[in-house]
C-alpha cells in the first residue's frame, strides 16, 4: 500500500451514513475506492453529479460520465445529473457535509493554501474557493512533507490562500490531526511505527497531544 492509498483509506473511515461528500481532483477522488460497504453516502461532484461512484473497471469507462477533474466514474443508484451552476447552489447553500481536498500547505489556524505555487502556471482556483466555505466539514489529504523533506503543516501558511480557518481535520501518511479554531492542533492518530517526536521533527507547527492518541488503522 503507497502513502496515497494508505491516507484515502483512512480518510474513507470518516464518512457516515446519508453524508453528501464532494472529493477534490487528485488524491481525494481516492477515496470513494475504499467506502465501507455499510456505509450509504452520496458523492457529489461540481461539474454536476449527486451519486458518483468508484472508478470504472478497464474497458468499461463512459465517455459521457466524468468528474470535475475529467476522470471517467460511475454512478450509484439514484444518481441525478444538472448544470454546473446547480451544483454550486447545493455548495453554496451547505448542503454538502463533508469536502475532501488536497493541499499544498495548512497552519495551526486552520487556513489552508491548495490552488497556486507564484511563478508556476495554474488553471486556476476551481470549486475550492466555494467548498472550503460551503461545506459543513472540510477534511484535507495530503502527504506530511514536500519530496525536499520539508513539512507542509506549518505555523503561518506562506502560499496564497484559499480560506482562512476552515479545515477541520488533516490526514497525512503519517498522522491525523483535528484542527481546533483558537487552539490549534490535535494529534489524535498516528501511524504504525512512528513515535510522537517523529511526527514533530517534520511538523513546523505546534501541536498538543490527546490523551487517546491511537494508531491509525486502515
């Protein structure tokens, strides 16, 4: 299992019976792969779907039948279809539960940097700006370090945000983080065979430990 897998399993555990859930492009879209199978939830998608399903099987793709970020899905039962400005309506209105969302980098307060590096070519923001403060729950996938080594969670975000104090929880290859507005951060899991100190050395923020620190399981 690579770090990707192993952090969408993970996030997969945090949604809950009858949750609408929106799964930004990349690693988040991840995520409906590994829904447990008791658990009934609609994904939606902002180009205009409400009951996205897992990727296709090879040579069964559609190709009137895609996600936000251009890759072929299916659909579950009860899957309804609309224009794109009706599905920012369900975001901006709160009606979707939970956003998964991939990030560039986090701080202790919560604000979140995911759309641009300056000087490198970017399509734009995208339906974050609109999720981050749409959605009830925001919940960002991302790999704890940069491929240099250094920390993406950090004490004051330097990118140019998204949104200030929004993300809720943080999941990494190495920990899972609750994100607590005036109190900063909550390690509360860790992966198999990491200590504490090991998360700190790569973590540029601070971050209190709970009492019931538990192993991350998938």
């Amino acid at each position: 299992m690579n770090n990707r897998e192993f952090i969408a399993k993970r996030i997969a555990k945090e949604l809950k019976d009858g949750d609408v859930v929106n799964l930004g492009i990349g690693m988040p879209t991840m995520v409906a792969n590994y829904i447990p199978e008791d658990v009934q939830i609609m994904l939606q998608a902002e180009n205009g779907i409400l009951g996205v399903g897992p990727k296709p099987a090879l040579g069964e793709e559609r190709l009137d039948c895609i996600d936000a970020g251009g890759n072929y899905v299916t659909t579950v039962k009860g899957a309804s279809f609309f224009d794109s400005s009706f599905s920012f309506c369900i975001i901006r209105g709160g009606h979707v539960d939970i956003t998964v969302l991939g990030a560039l980098e986090v701080d202790e307060e919560g604000n979140v940097a995911n759309w641009m590096i300056p000087g490198k070519k970017v399509p734009g923001m995208g339906g974050a700006m609109d999720l981050v403060v749409g959605a009830k729950k925001v919940i960002l996938a991302m790999e704890h370090v940069n491929k240099d080594g250094s920390p993406k969670i950090l004490k004051k975000c330097k990118l140019p945000l998204t949104a200030i104090h929004v993300a809720k929880t943080i999941v990494t290859d190495m920990a899972v983080f609750d994100v607590i507005l005036g109190e900063g951060l909550v390690l509360k899991e860790i992966a198999p065979g990491l200590s504490v100190e090991e998360v700190q050395r790569v973590t540029e923020a601070e971050f209190v430990v709970s009492p019931e620190l538990k192993i991350i399981v998938v």
